[in-house]
C-alpha cells in the first residue's frame, strides 16, 4: 500500500512540476507576443531616445523604418530628419 502511496505522490510532483512549467512557458510566450506587437502611438510612445522599428501610414505606409522619439517627435537615426506620418512602433530585439 505505501509504495502504491509513493508512487502516487510521485506522479502528483511530476504532474505539477509539469503544470508549473507549462504556465511559465505560457507567461513567456504572451510577454514576447506582446514585445513583438505593433503598439499604436495613440496608445504609448517609446521612451525617449530608444531605437525602435516606425510603420507610417501613406505615402509612406510600405517602409519601416529604425528610429528613435524625442519630446513626442520621431527622428530617423539614419539622417536624425524628422519623421511624419507615424502611426506604430515596436522594439528592436538585438
């Protein structure tokens, strides 16, 4: 009967250390999903002077861009003009 009982807490540890690690793993991939998405610039800005990926809407709605935001405004960090039309942003993973 013990080894019955042993067995059972063993499989018991084993399931929730399973469990534990499939919610770890969930929490990961919604917390790199959100890094990744497109964050309107209604929504948030990025902090000031971080490097990140632009979307503009047309004319120029095909490119993305590396830029940065100062004081509400995005600067391109190719030739640090001022960039208009911006409509998203997203971090740079390097």
């Amino acid at each position: 009967m013990s080894n019955l009982r042993e067995k059972a807490i063993e499989i018991a540890k084993q399931t929730s250390s399973e469990s534990a690690f499939m919610c770890g793993y969930d929490r990961a991939c919604k917390e790199y999903e959100e890094k990744l998405r497109w964050i309107p610039v209604e929504e948030k800005m990025p902090e000031r002077d971080k490097n990140v990926l632009i979307k503009r809407s047309a004319p120029f709605h095909k490119y993305e861009l590396t830029a940065f935001n100062r004081d509400g405004i995005f600067y391109s960090n190719e030739t640090a003009e001022k960039l208009t039309n911006v409509t998203h942003w997203r971090s740079i993973f390097l």
